[in-house]
C-alpha cells in the first residue's frame, strides 16, 4: 500500500479510538518520532556537508536523476 494512503487509514482508525489512554500514547510516540525525524534539522550543514551534497547533486543531474518542475505538479496534483 502507497504511504500516502497507509497515513489517511491510520487517520481514519485514529479518529475511530475512544480510548483517552490508547490516544495519549500515539501522541507520544508521534512526538518522539518527530523529535527523531527533525533532530539536527536547525544546525546548518557544514561546508563539507555542502560540497558533498552539491557534488552529489551534480552526479545526479549529469545521470539523469531528476525530475523537471513540470513532472512534479502533475505528482502534486
């Protein structure tokens, strides 16, 4: 199943508990799984964290590995 979807039935099972306790819980798991996700996600990058993420990014490019803004929008859609 596409992630998208998994997150809309996980809403909809979400929206389906009545049980406070079971309610509190996930909202803590959410918190410690997005103080994990965008833990760092304020300290800039390091100059060699640049020059590699550049480097990686004309890698890519030069393979072909991208998608043009137009591709997007129909994704987004």
């Amino acid at each position: 199943m596409e992630l998208a979807n998994r997150k809309i039935d996980f809403i909809r099972d979400f929206l389906k508990l009545t049980n406070e306790e079971a309610i509190s819980e996930l909202e803590d798991l959410l918190k410690k799984q997005l103080e994990i996700n965008f833990a760092g996600a304020d300290k800039p990058f390091s100059e060699e964290e640049l020059i590699a993420r550049t480097l990686r990014s004309e890698a890519d490019f030069s393979a072909r590995k991208f998608k043009t803004s137009e591709e997007l929008m129909k994704k987004y859609k």
